[in-house]
C-alpha cells in the first residue's frame, strides 16, 4: 500500500510538472510576438524545465498559515564575469506560520542563526505584488535589449531583467522556482 502512494505521488508530480512546462510553451505559441522571438522563449523554457528537474524522486513542501518570513544569509562570494566585481552569493528560505506569535518567536531564532530577514507579512498582502508587470512587456523589454546591444551582450542583459523579474514576483508564483541559484 506505501509502495502504491509513493509511485502515484512520484508520478503526479513529473506529470504536473510536465503539464505546466507545456501550459507555458502553449501561451508562448499563442502570444502575438515575432516567431523568431517565440522559438527563443519555447527553447529557453524547455531549458529552465530541464535545468529544474532533479534527480527523482522529489516531492514540493507544501507550506501552511498565513503569516510569512522571507529571509537570505550569505553562503560566499561570486565573480562577477562582466565587470570583475566580487559580490556576495545568497541562500534564501522561506518560512510560513499559523500566528504572528509564532512568527515573531521564528523570526529571533532565524536572526541567531545568521539570516537577514528581506520581508515579512501577511499571504494575501502579497499574492498581487507584481500582476502589474505583464509579460509582453518583459518580452518587449528582452526584444530590444538583443536588438540593440547584439547576440552574446544582448542575451546576457535580457537573462538579468528576465531574472530580476522573477526576483519580484510573488513568492507563491511557481515561476519563482526558475530564479538561478
């Protein structure tokens, strides 16, 4: 019987993760931009999708409680390859709880251990933060960026505005999982 649950959700999750790859490289396909542009998008998706997947089995945590901390701690340094500048590299986390008790009492015990907090609230303060941005303008944004600086410098700065946008969106967006670590 264990063996039967284990397979079904090992098996839900590769299945819901394809499904979302493809509900993405549908909306891409149906959007209005030029299809040299589409093909980009389609290829970079399949690219994250497959850069995301881990060995299996791997089962999402499932967070609960209204109340939330977002918080970072640096792990180590990272050369910057464009500028030669070093800069810190980050681990990040996020903790939910039922009260805000419980996540003030959290919150020292994640301070003693080294971590900046960078936010924290209420789940439904949040869950719109960035539904003013749409996507055809990131596309627009990414278009001429490689139009005006070139192929190689070009893609590199779209890369950074495509992951700054991530950075921003509402941390329970699945698209948030495509941030590079």
């Amino acid at each position: 019987m264990a063996k039967a649950i284990y397979r079904e959700a090992r098996d839900s999750y590769v299945e819901m993760s394809r499904r979302t790859e493809q509900a993405i490289i549908d909306r891409i396909e149906k959007s209005e931009i030029d299809e040299r542009w589409k093909a980009a998008a389609i290829a970079r998706v399949r690219q994250e999708f497959e850069s995301a997947r881990v060995e299996s089995p791997f089962f999402p945590l499932q967070r609960f409680g209204d109340y939330y901390i977002k918080a970072r701690k640096q792990v180590g340094e990272k050369l910057d390859k464009k500028t030669g500048e070093i800069l810190p590299k980050y681990q990040y986390a996020f903790w939910m709880f039922d009260s805000p008790k419980e996540r003030s009492q959290a919150r020292r015990e994640i301070q003693e251990q080294g971590w900046e907090i960078t936010r924290m609230g209420l789940r439904q303060d949040v869950e719109g933060d960035m539904n003013s941005v749409s996507e055809a303008f990131v596309a627009d944004v990414v278009q001429q960026l490689q139009e005006q600086m070139g192929d190689y410098t070009g893609k590199a700065a779209a890369d950074i505005v495509y992951q700054e946008m991530l950075k921003a969106m509402p941390f329970m967006s699945h698209r948030i999982h495509f941030v590079h670590r």
